[in-house]
C-alpha cells in the first residue's frame, strides 16, 4: 500500500467502510468484561480482540482500519501471528491511540485537557515501526450553560494540532478528535446548545490546524454528532442529521478527505440511523463514516460472555452491526434491515 499520508486517510474512509475503535484502556475494557462476569487478563482481552479481527466479511468489507491499545499493537495471536499482520490480512489498515487520557485542567473547574506530548515523537516512530499508519488523540470538551470556556477550548485545540504535526511528521495520520460530551455533567443541553459549542470548537481546531502547517489531506475529523444531552433526548433523526452536517459544512474545509463519527453515549442502531440519515440526505465534500468503539462491539461482547462456543454467534453480531454501519455510510440503511438480522 502507498505510504502517502493523503493515500492512508483516503483508504481509512473508502465508501462503505469505517474504522473499528478497539483501543479501550485497561481500565475501560475491565469495565465492559465486568458487564459480563469476565475476569480482565492480557490473555483474555488478546482473545476477544482476536475474535473480532478473525470475523472476515467483516473486516474484509466493512472495516477499513482499527485503532488499538499499545498493549494490542504489541500482541500476537494464538497462532503466533502478530495482530497488525492479522488485521493487515483483511486489507485494514492498524492505528495506534497516542494520547494519555484527560485530566482534569489546573485554573478551570470541571474541564479537562488531553496529556501525552511528552515524548510523543518518539513513540509515534516506534508506533510506525510496529506497523502503525494512523494513530488517534481525543480532545474531552465540557459542555454546559457555561461551558467550555475559551481557556479550555483553546488549550485543548493546540494540543490536538501540535498531536497532529508530530503525527505527519512521522509519516502517521492523525485522528484528530474533538469531543463534546454527550453524556457529561449535567448532560441537559439542548440539541441547539450542542450545534453552537460544536460550531466553535470545530473553527477552534481548524484555526489551529493551519497555523500548526498540519496537512489537511492527510488528517481524518473524528467529531460528535450534534445531539442533545443524555438527559435531555427528544430531538429527532433530522434534526441530528440536519444540525451536525450544518456545523461541518461551516467549518470543515473540502481539503478533509473523510470525516469518521464517534458514536459518544448513543445506542448501536441510533448511531447507525444518524448517520445514515446524513448521508442520503445531503450532498457533502468529504466521505462521512464512522469510528465506533461501543456501538461496533457491544452486542459482539453480549454475545461471547467470555465463552469460545460462543466465538461464531459472537462474530456474527460484530458483523452484523458493521453491516447496518456500512449501509449507513452510503445512505442505505432502513429499519427494516435492522429487524431481518
């Protein structure tokens, strides 16, 4: 495969493809294992991870990359066979999570900022090394009556930029993800306080994008739907649709070649039906797909339980969500196809 930065972000949102985001943390995969009584170890998240790039049709055609953990990235599978060169197998391309997580921000109550530029260069070498040609870093941004503020928002936009420089420069295309939080504190903002926070930050990160000289050919946007708070629901699919493709065409210079939606406190088939609705609705100068983690995997995991006769019942739930995800991508889903599975 070419090694062009532009080349990599093309093939990352190739029609009817998207990214799978498998690169929880420690601490957050324990979390989704406790969900179903699974003890947490090296060997056991290796293995369910491998289950779901051993699932075929859907990584061979649903599936364009996969963002990793660093422990994954340095894993093999049962067979011996390192899990980039599994993933590679199916024509998907590895990526690497880079950032070291938000903490909270000295001098801003309730706002974070995204740590992990200490030595970022040379992981990211290292990262390349391992076989790594995208690599992810997401920027938490509070929303409230209130917040972000202009400190907040800045600081975290340079840092998603300066994240973004070092990535090309190691011949890396950066994800670079700024996130409203859909499900943060007290998550009641309205669906029009949500499209004027994204509509800023959106202009923040792109006004820091230029002046950090990050190509924009070779960057893919991994932004939140415009959405109402998880205790505020009531707008409809349309108006998600409607809300968030204005936000991008305001903001999002052509030059991006695809954007890849986080699915951010949604359920699977809201994520998928929000995102299709874009896509047959409007003509837009980027591809628009996504990059869900939750939303991809949650139904895979239910299925599993930890158990290995459960492995095919299990790939065939991660399948069929990439399945509807992909249809979605191109504008096609219903929910009729929803309910055939």
């Amino acid at each position: 495969m070419s090694e062009r930065l532009e080349d990599i972000a093309i093939a990352m949102v190739a029609n009817g493809k998207g990214i799978l985001a498998a690169d929880e943390s420690s601490g957050t995969i324990k979390k989704r294992f406790d969900s179903i009584n699974v003890t947490s170890t090296e060997d056991v998240r290796r293995d369910y991870r491998e289950m779901l790039f051993r699932a075929d049709d859907a990584m061979k055609n649903y599936i364009s990359g996969v963002i990793l953990y660093d422990e994954t990235l340095r894993q093999n599978a049962r067979d011996g066979t390192t899990l980039v060169d599994l993933i590679k197998s199916n024509g998907s391309i590895a990526g690497i999570k880079v950032d070291a997580g938000a903490k909270p921000l000295a001098g801003f109550a309730d706002e974070t900022i995204t740590e992990g530029l200490d030595g970022l260069r040379e992981r990211l070498n290292e990262y390349h090394n391992l076989g790594a040609r995208f690599a992810k870093w997401r920027g938490v941004v509070a929303i409230s009556d209130v917040l972000p503020t202009w400190g907040a928002l800045r600081q975290n936009a340079q840092a998603l930029a300066r994240y973004a420089a070092l990535c090309q420069e190691a011949g890396i295309v950066p994800i670079v993800e700024p996130e409203i939080l859909m499900d943060g504190v007290p998550g009641d903002h309205s669906i029009e306080r949500c499209y004027e926070v994204t509509d800023w930050v959106l202009k923040t990160v792109f006004n820091e994008l230029y002046d950090a000289n990050v190509k924009l050919e070779g960057i893919i946007l991994k932004p939140n739907m415009v959405i109402d708070g998880k205790n505020a629901r009531k707008a409809s699919v349309e108006q998600v649709a409607e809300l968030t493709v204005r936000a991008l065409k305001s903001n999002v210079p052509a030059a991006v070649p695809g954007i890849a939606f986080l699915s951010g406190g949604q359920s699977d088939v809201e994520a998928t039906a929000h995102l299709s609705a874009m896509n047959a609705g409007y003509d837009m100068p980027w591809n628009l797909t996504y990059s869900y983690g939750r939303a991809l995997q949650a139904a895979a995991l239910k299925a599993w339980g930890g158990k290995e006769e459960n492995v095919p019942a299990a790939q065939a739930a991660f399948t069929h969500r990439a399945r509807m995800n992909s249809l979605a991508a191109k504008g096609e889903w219903t929910e009729a196809q929803e309910k055939s599975a």
